[in-house]
C-alpha cells in the first residue's frame, strides 16, 4: 500500500434554509455545500423530526463533512 491522503473531517450545524441559501461552505476549502450534492441523510433519534444529521464528502477536497440541521427558530 503506498502513502494516502489523509482526509479530514469536519462537523457543521445550520438551518435548511442557510443550505437551500448557500450558507453552509466546507471549512476545508470554503467551497459552498448545495442540495446538489450527494449528501446522505441520516435519522437522530429522540431528536424530533426537524433535527437530522447529514454527511458528504466534500467533492473539491473530499473532506468529510457531518451536518447538523437544526430547525430554523
Ligand atoms: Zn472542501
């Protein structure tokens, strides 16, 4: 096995709103996370039905990113 990129990780938290705005960017490389991308959703328990978990990779710099939504007050 040669030598591999370490990836990073990267944790977020935002609104659907801010993601559907173009709110929420990669701390990596600032590129802007969209709907677009191949996000999986993820279920929480216990935490309602507006709160979720989604993670991708970021496609510039394939930085692991979870989100968080949290429900817009
Ligand atoms: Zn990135």
């Amino acid at each position: 096995m040669g030598r591999k990129k370490k990836i990073g990780f990267a944790d977020l938290q935002g609104t659907h709103a801010e993601l559907s705005s173009g709110g929420l960017k990669c701390p990596e490389c600032n590129r802007v996370v969209s709907d677009a991308d191949q996000m999986k959703l993820v279920p929480t328990l216990g935490g309602g039905k507006e709160s979720s978990l989604a993670t991708l990779n970021c496609p510039r710099c394939r930085t692991m990113l979870s989100i968080r939504f949290i429900a817009a007050s």
